[in-house]
C-alpha cells in the first residue's frame, strides 16, 4: 500500500521531512511516499481547477446510502468546549473547506497519475472549517491532517513531528479497516479511553492516544472481522509504539537527567539523536565541523587556542564544505577561528538553535559547545552515548 504524503507550503520542509523519516523507520508492506513537488497552493485558485460536480462524479458519491459524516452528531455534541477551544486557538491562518482539501488531494493525483488505490494524505497548516484534526474523504482515498497549533499543547518540549505522524498511521488503519466514513463515524469511541479510534475533539485527547498508544479490544475485534492485513497492521502498532517511547523518552529526559545517545553516521557524518525518533541533526558544514571537533576533544578547548588545532579542523571542514578550491576551504576557516572577528561565535549560536529545535531546551545543552569567557568550551555529554558508525 501506497501513501503518498503532500505538503502545504507552510508546513516547514523540515518538519515534513522528519515526519516522513520517522515514518520510514517502520518497514512493512505500507510506504510512505515523498511527495512531487507540488505547488497546490496555486492550484486552489486555478482556472481548470476541476468542478464540484466533477468532484461528487469523482467521489463516486452515494448519498442516499452514506449519511455525510457532517453531520456526525459528536461534532455537535459540546459547543461549550467548542468555543472554548476556539479561544484557546484563534485559527488567524487561511480557512478551507473539507471539500477544498480534498480537492487539492484529487489534483495531486490526476497530475501525478497515482494509481486509484493508492492514499494521498495532505499536510495542512491550513484549518478547515469544521475545525477537525484531519479527515477522509467519501472514497477512504484521501486524508487531509492539520499539522498548525501543535506548539499550544507541547511547549516547546515536543515536536509537532510526532502527533502528525501518529495521526497518518491512524487514518490509514482507519481506512484499512471501515468500508465508509458513515461506518467510521459509527465506529469511532465517542468517550476517549486511549484508543486510537478514540474521536478526538482536542489535541489534549490526541496527547492522551499517543500516550497509550493503543487499541481497545473491542477495535481489535472489528480489525479481525475486517481482515486487516497483518504485516500493514504490525507495521502501524511498531509505529505508535515507537512514537510513544519517542514522548515518553522525552518527557523522562530531563528528569532522569538522560539525554539521548548520539549516532555519527556514514563518510559525510550525518548526527542522529538515537532515542528520539533516530532525529537527525542537521548541521551546515562549519557547524558540523566545530560540533565534531568539539566531541573529539573531551576536556575542552579555548576559543583562542582553536587555531593551534587548525589542521585537524581543516581535515573536517573539507570533507564537508562545498568550496571548489583547497584556498577557499582554508579562507573560510581561517574566517571561522580568527579570535577578533566573532564568526565562530555565530556558528556556536546556531549549533545551539539547532540542538534546542531538534531535542527540546530542556536536555539541548547536553550537545552544545559550552564554555566561559578565556576559558575552555566543552561539549558536556557523556561520551558513552556517543557512537560513530563508519561505512
Ligand atoms: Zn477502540
């Protein structure tokens, strides 16, 4: 089964890549694809943008049948706590409809030629006007997730990486296992009890699934009725499983004062943070070059003592840079390390942004190059953490 994961353009590129990369550390017969570059933002407002009836002949549509899942009467259960979501997240960003959504997912497909069976499931900062977390739509073929406001529930402790990733393997057993929303929305659990088709109207219930990461017998029973693919399914439970030790390991971290071990990995040295989702660091090639320096260096270096390690430095620097010549690879870190000129104080604050991004503030400082003034500046982590894989 084919996946095939679109971005909206406000969905940072590296926030879609690492859901895909967490994603993909989970084989199994799903595969989650990359998408097309795909300007769907244009799209929406084009002229051959196809039309609602052709869309409904699309869908194949049988309402008669089908009860739409609008008027899915959870939805409108509770519009106390609606409201009060609504000020807890004022929705600033651009609307659209769920039929939108769907729309641009169609788009994607007749563009790209992808097969019928395949999924496409949008990536959206955009909300939808029926505030949902994500959908499907009345074919089960195409998904839209919202991936925006993740940071009003995790602080900045958590990456918003998780939930939407949590959320795509969700909908696609979703679809694995109900023939059509009416039956999804029959289905669901209307009372949360940390099932992963628990219907959740706030994040705080996503937070709650992710935790549990589970699936209640009676859901078990309705995969069994539905033979589920087993393989598709284990992939989807080692998937949650990994994402809650993923949140778990975080939010024990830094109280257990452990932080995550570290992987250097392959000829270009690619930084991985193993126990958060194998998290990769991505460091442009000067701070790669002081971050590694730095790990190879234990008991610390001074700033101004930096250019007695010059070779070693350069050694590193070329392996990376992409300068064409060997006089430029050495201008550049001369630049770096001549004491006066502040460069290498730039490359240790974005080393810092980048570790904070990726590991959260509260262990991030277990990785950067830390020192005072006149001093020796030293990577903290204890080295035992710390493995180089070479091929
Ligand atoms: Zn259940």
């Amino acid at each position: 089964m084919n996946v095939h994961l679109i971005r909206s353009s406000e969905l940072s590129l590296e926030t879609y890549t690492n859901v895909w990369n967490l994603l993909n550390k989970f084989q199994g017969p799903i595969n989650f694809n990359e998408s097309e570059d795909f300007e769907w933002d244009n799209f929406l407002y084009e002229q051959d943008w196809i039309s609602e009836e052709q869309f409904k002949e699309v869908q194949k549509v049988d309402f008669r049948q089908e009860k739409d899942i609008n008027s899915y009467s959870l939805y409108e259960e509770s519009p106390s706590e609606r409201n009060y979501s609504e000020k807890t997240f004022p929705f600033k960003e651009p609307q659209l409809t769920w039929e939108d959504l769907f729309l641009i997912c169609e788009k994607y497909r007749r563009k790209y030629t992808v097969p019928e069976n395949d999924l496409v499931f949008l990536l959206t900062d955009v909300s939808n006007d029926k505030n949902w977390f994500g959908s499907v739509d009345q074919k089960m073929r195409n998904v839209f997730i919202q991936t925006s406001n993740w940071s009003s529930f995790f602080g900045s402790e958590i990456d918003s990486r998780f939930p939407i990733a949590y959320e795509v393997v969700v909908w696609t057993l979703r679809i694995m296992m109900y023939r059509n929303r009416y039956e999804l929305s029959q289905q669901l659990h209307a009372q949360p009890k940390g099932c992963m088709m628990d219907f959740c109207e706030h994040k705080s219930q996503i937070v709650l699934k992710m935790r549990t990461a589970d699936i209640c017998g009676d859901c078990l029973d309705y995969i069994q009725k539905r033979d589920v693919n087993r393989t598709a399914l284990n992939q989807i439970l080692e998937t949650m499983d990994g994402i809650r030790s993923n949140i778990l390991f975080r939010e024990r971290s830094s109280v257990l004062n452990r932080p995550s071990r570290l992987e250097i990995r392959g000829y270009m040295k690619r930084i991985f943070l193993v126990d958060l989702g194998d998290l990769e660091v991505r460091l442009n090639p000067k701070e790669k070059t002081l971050f590694l320096f730095f790990l190879n260096h234990l008991e610390g270096v001074r700033i101004v003592d930096l250019m007695d390690h010059k070779a070693e430095i350069l050694e590193l620097y070329k392996r990376f840079s992409r300068a064409s010549t060997p006089s430029l690879i050495e201008d550049a870190v001369d630049l770096m390390l001549q004491p006066t000129d502040g460069n290498i104080n730039q490359v240790l604050t974005r080393i810092r942004s980048k570790f904070k991004q990726t590991a959260g503030d509260s262990i991030a400082g277990y990785y950067t190059i830390e020192g005072a003034r006149n001093e020796v500046y030293k990577i903290s982590l204890n080295r035992e953490l710390v493995k180089v894989i070479e091929n």
